[in-house]
C-alpha cells in the first residue's frame, strides 16, 4: 500500500499529456524507483504515442466521424486509465495496455 501511496502522485502526472510522461518520469528517476508509478508511466507514454499515431494517419481524411470515432475511442482508454491510477489499481488498459507494457518494459 505504501508502494502505491508513494507513487500516485506521478501515476496521475504521467496521464497529463505528453509531458506529464516525461515529468514523471523525472519524479520517479532515481535509485529507489515506485513501480507503481512506472507501470502507470508506461500506460500514459503508450496513450500519447497512439494518440500521436492516429492522429497523424487520421489527419489525411477529411471525415469528421473518423476524427469523433479516435477522440471517443482515445477519451474512454484515458478516463479509464486516470481513474485506475486515482483509485490505486494497476489494471492495464483494454486492448492495448498489455501491449503497451511489454513495449515500453524497459522504463522502470
């Protein structure tokens, strides 16, 4: 339980764009790093990359329900990743989180 108290603080930083990844990142850099945190920081850097992606193939349609369809699709993995890091839970998110976690194992 300690192990998440420490490390919600940049649990919850990590979901705050792209940067929060990075200022996360920096508070949990060290000897003692919270894997808490670095599980929630590998989630939150796999969101903003897809995020990123998509949008960059998105951005060459010019279909407003395609746009909708990744911002509802994008909006529903993060309200349900921020809330998972608030509640003190380390459930990856659905369909990509595992993935994710495998991707990025390499930031603790």
């Amino acid at each position: 339980m300690d192990n998440i108290e420490q490390g919600k603080t940049a649990a919850i930083t990590s979901y705050i764009l792209i940067i929060g990844v990075f200022i996360a990142m920096s508070m949990n850099s060290g000897e003692d790093k919270n894997s808490y945190a670095s599980f929630h920081i590998r989630q939150a850097l796999g969101l903003s990359i897809t995020f990123i992606s998509l949008g960059l193939i998105i951005s060459n349609f010019d279909n407003p329900m395609i746009s909708i369809s990744m911002w509802v699709f994008l909006s529903v993995l993060w309200t349900y990743a921020i809330f998972s890091a608030i509640n003190g839970e380390t459930k990856p998110i659905p369909l990509l989180g595992g993935f994710f976690q495998k991707a990025f194992k390499s930031i603790s």
